[in-house]
C-alpha cells in the first residue's frame, strides 16, 4: 500500500508521501495555475519523482466539500472526486477541507513542531480547539473517538466580534459601517489587520496612508510606527478573548491550538502581548483556563501531516 497526500491553495498544491501519521517525504510544490486539475498535478509529481502509482490518495483543499464535486473558492479548480478517481486509477481517493486537516494534524504535533503559550500540560484524549488566521478565519475543534482523532469543522470565524473595551467597541462601529455584521474574521485575519488599522487611523483623525497587513506588522514589531503597534497589539488580544471562548465552548483540556499563515510570524510578540491575559480572564470560570495550554504551530506542512494522519486512522 503507497499513500499519497497533498495540500491545495489557491497559489500552489503542496505533494508528498505519507509515510505514517505525523510523517511525509518527497514534498513538492507546483503552481495550480500551471496545470489543469489536480490529477494532472499528481500525474506531474509521479512523472518527477519516478514513484509508482499509489494505492490512495488524500487531497486537503481550500474550500467547502460536501459532494463529489468540488470546486475551489480563489481558484478555477472545479473537479469530480469519483472521476478524479477512475483518472488516477487508485483504490481511493480522499478529499477534505484544508482546515479540517490541520485540525487532524496536531493532536500528532511534537513540541518541536509547536511552542506553549502558558497553560498547564494538555490532558490526553481531551477535545481540542484549533484556529488560524490566514486570508480567512478558520476554526475547528478536534475530539478523540474510538481511538481515533475526527475533526468536528465548523464555520466559527464567521461568529460575531465581541468587543471587551471601549477602543474594540469604537473599531466594531465604525467597521459596522461598512460590513453591517462585523464577524471576527474581519478582524483575525490578514484583511483584518488591515481593517483594524484603518478603523483607528479614522477614529484618531491620523493621516496614516493605506498600508499591506505585513507592512503594518513589520512597522509594530520594529517599533517604527505606533498606530501599527497599538494595530497588532490589538490583534493580539482579541486573538486571545476568541481563544478563549474557544477553550470554553467544548472545554478544551487538550490545549487551544493556533495554525495558519500569520501569527508564526511574529510568534514572539504574541507571547509577549496581552494575549495569554486575555484568553485567561473569562469570569468567573478564569481559573478553567488558566490551565489549558495554547500552542502555536510551527510546523510548516501541517495540512500535509493532516491529510497523512486522516489516511492513517481511516484505512
């Protein structure tokens, strides 16, 4: 049996072997705009590597999968799973949401693989909670069944921001101007940094011109700018409130788990935030978590270790 997995982007589909559940080899990138499918892809990859056919196949994607086909949101990808199938000539051919494999990925993390954000030890075979912020919100939770991991995907970075001070109830009305629903997503995100900047720059009456969410992020961690400084600070800490909550709703003794594409950027100025305060002060339910520990994932192939781990407990 030979298992193969990739991880599919908007920009780029990431190819490898599975070679266990927290273990791939021969990874790959190729540009999705170079190719018409994701057979093709793969057909690409095993033309280069000279691998042989696999037996089975795991496809973690960046969009909704809820029937055999599949059509990506910021790509022209549209495909059959079962026709993709018959193409590739494999036993089977697995699809899933991109997020949903991260979430598979870290209950199977080392800790080279991720840092601890305060918290105690995560407790074995509790739930966990894993969210990222990237070009969109994406949230998960992850609970152990049967000796297996299963992935309990969800739409929560669409739930709505909920301000605990004044400055974060001045930025959700003015973002309410031009949202009406102001979800957290439209501030935990790449575009939300850059929402939370312009949102203060007008409420402080700043000439600040229009700056990229890196470009902002850059400025607050070297100090060069204080409105992009109180920007990622208050970044920070609603990352740290929304976590929070996260830990509450399904008690995640397990630990609450922070992936995608921005916070391993500055990974060392979010410890030094006021996230960790913020996460922990939920009332009267603060000493509940104060114990659960939050990681950040540093592991740059997470969707990849995901899809391997979702073939590993599902053959």
């Amino acid at each position: 049996m030979s298992k193969l997995v990739a991880d599919i982007g908007g920009t780029n589909m990431r190819i490898a072997v599975a070679d266990g559940v927290n273990a791939v080899s021969q990874v790959r990138q190729y540009k999705v705009t170079d190719f018409a499918s994701p057979v093709e892809t793969i057909q690409a990859y095993l033309a280069d590597t000279g691998m042989k056919k696999p037996t089975h196949v795991c496809l973690a994607i960046a969009c909704p999968v809820n029937s055999d086909q599949v059509t990506m949101t910021n790509h022209s990808w549209s495909f059959s799973i079962e026709q993709s199938q018959s193409a590739l000539g494999v036993e089977a051919l697995h699809v899933i949401n991109d997020f949903t494999a991260i979430a598979l990925s870290v209950p199977f993390l080392t800790n080279n693989q991720k840092i601890q954000l305060g918290g105690s030890e995560s407790e074995t075979n509790q739930p966990i909670a894993v969210y990222g912020a990237g070009t969109g919100l994406g949230v998960a939770h992850v609970v152990s069944q049967g000796g297996k991991w299963i992935a309990l995907p969800g739409e929560g970075g669409h739930v709505d921001f909920a301000p605990n001070n004044q400055q974060e109830m001045d930025v959700l009305t003015y973002l309410a101007k031009d949202f009406g629903h102001v979800s957290a997503e439209r501030l935990m995100s790449g575009q939300g940094i850059a929402n939370i900047y312009r949102a203060l720059a007008a409420l402080n009456q700043a000439s600040e011109k229009e700056l990229e969410p890196a470009q902002i992020t850059e400025r607050a961690i070297n100090g060069s700018c204080q409105l992009c400084k109180t920007t990622l600070d208050m970044f920070c800490n609603v990352m740290g409130s929304f976590g929070g909550n996260l830990a509450l709703t399904l008690l995640t003794r397990g630990g609450v788990f922070i992936a995608g594409g921005i916070v391993p950027r500055f990974a060392e100025y979010l410890i030094n935030s006021g996230f960790r305060e913020r996460f922990e002060a939920k009332g009267r339910f603060e000493p509940i978590n104060k114990k659960i520990p939050v990681y950040i994932v540093t592991e740059d192939q997470p969707g990849l270790l995901g899809a391997a781990a979702y073939l590993a407990q599902n053959l």
